[in-house]
C-alpha cells in the first residue's frame, strides 16, 4: 500500500495576522509557518500504520502546493516519518487550482489522507475536490483509520454518534480531530535522516483559477470589560437589556 498525505503549509496558529496597507493581501513578514495541524494528524496517523503493518505499507509520501519557502515545512514532513516528498511549484491560490495540482502527482496511490481544513483560510474543500477529480471513492469527517482483514476500518463522527465502515481502496479519507492523539515530534534521528529522503519538485499544471480574493478586513476591537459590583444587579440588567441588547 502506498500512502499520499496532502500537506497545507500554514501560518503558526499563534501568529498576530496583518495585511498589506490596501488590505489586499496578507503580510508574510516575521510569519512562523508550520504544517496544517490537521495534515499534521495525519500524517502521525499514517506513520504509526506503517509501524503497526511494515509488511503491508510501502511508504508514505507527502505532497503540497507552494515555492520554495515551503520546504522546511515538507523537511519536517519527513523527519516526521514520512519517506518521500513532493512540492509542485505553484502559489496555492483557491481550492479548486491547489486540488488541480495535486492531482496531477495524486494518482496510483491506495489511500489519500486530507485535513479536514486548513488552519488558515479554512475553506473544507481540497479533499473533496481532490476526490473527484481522481474519480476516487472517499470519505469524510474520519477520526479512525485501520488496517484489519484486507481492508481499511474507518471511523466517522456522525449527527448522534459514530459509524464505522469497511472499504477497499483505492481511498481518500478526509480527517480530523481523532485520527491521532497527537501530533509526532521529529526525533534527532528523523531530523537527521530528512536531509538524505528525496524531495521532489514537480512543475504546475495548466489549471484556472474560480475565485479571487478581492480585500481583508481584520475582526473589530472587542470592547473594554465592564465590572459591576456584585450587589448592583439591576445595574448589570440594564446593561444586559440596553447596550449588549441580550435580555
């Protein structure tokens, strides 16, 4: 079995976000970038199946859409324990033109594994799209993969519950929260040997464009705290009823 996981390159979740002065675009400078923390999953997730079943796995291999700033983030892909890499040499624009590109290296692997977004434009649609584009079967909202009898066990949060499902591959599964406990840390020896695993730059593919982004606005302030002292509760009614406008 050979395992693809699409891998976003982010910015760290604890970045303070800016924009350019026209707010058009977003303002990289100073900017720590990390693996989508849902690609993150799962890649610690195909990494401990290929542990739990070497003699089923061939290898695991990470792909993503970006220039060259985003191969520190594929190199820490593989001292993770990912084995081979794959960058196509494109800005990731919208959805639809970053899952064309993958697309174009995406084929004649036995399970895909997709975040269920990324941490950074959230927009839930690479995987999918992904899926038909490949006319390949997929899943969603997948929080467990296993390997058992031939088969991959999937299991799916649904509306009351959980399912699970046994399905052949060829697959994609779109993960998330679940899959792993936690992300893997690049051991020493993983960092080390990320230096020597090959990783692959793969021109782009002639793809359009759907969507443009047009301009940014930051959240408003929030505004100041206001304390009312505990025996003024018709103070806080008041201001529950006329400002906040919540009773």
């Amino acid at each position: 079995m050979k395992i693809l996981v699409l891998i976003g390159n982010v910015p760290d979740t604890t970045t303070k976000i800016k924009f350019n002065a026209d707010k058009t675009a977003f303002d990289a400078s100073g900017v720590q970038w990390i693996i989508n923390p849902w690609d993150e999953l799962a890649l610690t997730r195909a990494v401990e199946l290929k542990e739990a079943h070497a003699d089923k796995i061939e290898s695991i291999v990470v792909a993503n859409v970006g220039r060259a700033e985003t191969e520190a983030t594929l190199r820490k892909a593989l001292a993770v324990g990912a084995d081979e890499a794959i960058r196509i040499d494109a800005d990731a624009k919208d959805a639809w033109y970053v899952a064309s590109q993958l697309a174009k290296v995406a084929a004649g692997f036995d399970l895909i594994l997709a975040g269920i977004e990324a941490s950074d434009y959230n927009g839930s649609a690479v995987g999918g799209m992904l899926a038909e584009m490949l006319d390949m079967k997929s899943v969603s909202a997948v929080s467990g993969i296993e390997l058992a009898d031939g088969a991959l066990k999937i299991s799916r949060e649904i509306d009351g519950g959980s399912q699970t499902l046994s399905m052949q591959t060829p697959l994609l599964a779109v993960v998330q929260k679940g899959i792993a406990k936690e992300p893997r840390i690049p051991a020493m020896r993983g960092i080390m040997m990320a230096r020597k695993k090959p990783l692959n730059v793969v021109a782009a593919a002639d793809a359009e464009e759907h969507t443009a982004f047009v301009g940014f606005e930051l959240p408003a302030p929030k505004a100041a705290c206001k304390m009312i002292a505990e025996d003024q509760a018709g103070e806080l009614i008041n201001l529950l009823h006329n400002e906040a406008k919540v009773l």
